[in-house]
C-alpha cells in the first residue's frame, strides 16, 4: 500500500459517522375536543383584500382551509402572512367565515400569553384536557425533565419561555392551530419533536414558516402569498421527504448552530 493509500485509509477510519435522526415518539391525544369540528371546513376566505393600515399588501386572496388540514402559509417578507392569520383570528372581515365549531390555539413569538410569576408546569397544564402523563412525555421531548417543572417561568431563557408558550398552545383545549414561525430559536431535538406532533396532531393546522424543511415534513398544502393573491392558485401539495434529505437537512442545521457559538 503506498504512503498517500495508507493516509486515506486512516482517515477514513477516523471519520465517526453521522447517526440518522432518531425517530420521535408518538404522542396520543384525547380526542373529545375535536369531535364538534370533525371534518367540517374551518376557515373560507373568499376575495380578502389585505391590508396594514392604508398600505395593500394582498389584492385578492380566496381559500379554503378543510378540516384536518395542515396548511403552509409561505412567501416573501412584508407580504402579509402574519397580518393574514391575525385577520382569520379576530374573524371580523366580511370575506372570512370561521366555522362556530373553531377554538384556536395561537402561537405568537411575543409570548403574551403566558404567566411569568407561575411554573411551567401551571403554565401549560391551565387550559389543556390531555392526561397528564401526556403533558410531561410532550414537555420532556421540548427539554423540560420532570425536576424542572416546578420552575418559574421568569426564571427561563428566552429560548425556553418560546418552548414553554409553543407546548402550552400544542396541547390547550384548541381543535385548530395557527402558528406563526413556530421554529425560530428551536434546537434540533426538539424542532423534530415538533414535527413529530404536529404530524399526529388530529385537529386542522395554519402555520408561517421559513424553514422549507420544516414545511415539506409537516405540511399537507402550501399557500405561497403575493402581492395579487396566490402565487400558486393550485395550492401544491406538497411531497414526502426522503430519509436522505431529512439527514442532510439535520447536517445542515447542526452546522448553522455550531457556526452560530
């Protein structure tokens, strides 16, 4: 074997190889709080004129969001996703009809809705009907172990009240989620402990995102907003992603946090 043969050799022995994503556990819900919605149509909005004060940002926008649905609202910066599902949560535009049925849960990055003084364990058990064995398996997949529970949330990172405002709208008494950048400031483990409940999740989802990864694992339709309406009128569906991409979108993003420190 010659000199240069032998250096590859050993370094290829060197390299520790990159472990695949391990798989999330499955979180069963009670289901009694989405039987009234079933699969009747939550949300229609139909010729909405979008606008943030005087300023049009969409011209025209008509959409369906069917019951069991988990539907990706994406497009450019300014063009109005934010302001679009806080239009569907007040419902006080004659071109949007909320089904009575709808109680949504709202994810906000202000994080208003939580109570700092109380424990994260009061915070998210508050309004939710799940067992609680349910609540502590979903707060130790986002980082919170048994012995952290009684802690005050003002005592939290920043970080951490996302995690514990993002677990206390997963699992409220809501039938319907809109959620708005659910995955800014999440880690990797539990970006996919995310994903992993909101593909079980057996009530009708609205999120904005960025991440493009997130979108293909999570979502069943994109809504891609412009200016004049929708840019894709045929609503994609979007496709299965293979293990292959989800691995090299894990490498990815582990190389984003470590270049982050």
């Amino acid at each position: 074997m010659t000199k240069a043969a032998r250096v590859m050799k050993d370094h290829a022995e060197s390299l520790t190889p990159v472990a695949k994503p391990s798989e999330q556990p499955k979180v069963t819900l009670r289901v009694e709080q989405f039987a009234t919605l079933g699969r009747h149509t939550p949300v229609t909005v139909r010729h909405l004129r979008l606008q943030a004060g005087e300023r049009t940002l969409v011209k025209d926008l008509s959409f369906v969001l069917r019951g069991g649905e988990r539907i990706a609202i994406t497009g450019p910066n300014q063009v109005g996703k934010t302001t679009l599902l806080r239009a569907i949560l007040a419902n006080d535009a004659t071109a949007i009809t909320v089904n009575p049925a709808v109680k949504f849960g709202y994810f906000a990055q202000n994080m208003s809705r939580l109570d700092l003084t109380a424990s994260i364990w009061t915070n998210v058990t508050t309004h939710t009907q799940q067992e609680n064995a349910v609540v502590r398996t979903v707060l130790a997949e986002f980082g919170f172990k048994a012995n952290a529970l009684d802690v005050a949330v003002q005592n939290l990172s920043g970080g951490q009240r996302v995690k514990v405002s993002l677990v206390k709208v997963l699992l409220s008494d809501a039938n319907a989620l809109i959620l708005d950048e659910p995955t800014n400031y999440l880690d990797l483990p539990t970006l996919r402990a995310l994903e992993a409940f909101l593909t079980s999740y057996p009530g009708t989802i609205l999120f904005v995102s960025h991440d493009e990864t997130f979108v293909k694992h999570v979502a069943t339709r994109i809504l891609a907003l412009s200016p004049t309406g929708l840019a894709d009128p045929k609503q994609v569906v979007t496709k299965k992603i293979t293990s292959a991409e989800r691995q090299a979108a894990d490498e990815a993003l582990l190389a984003q946090f470590r270049n982050s420190f």
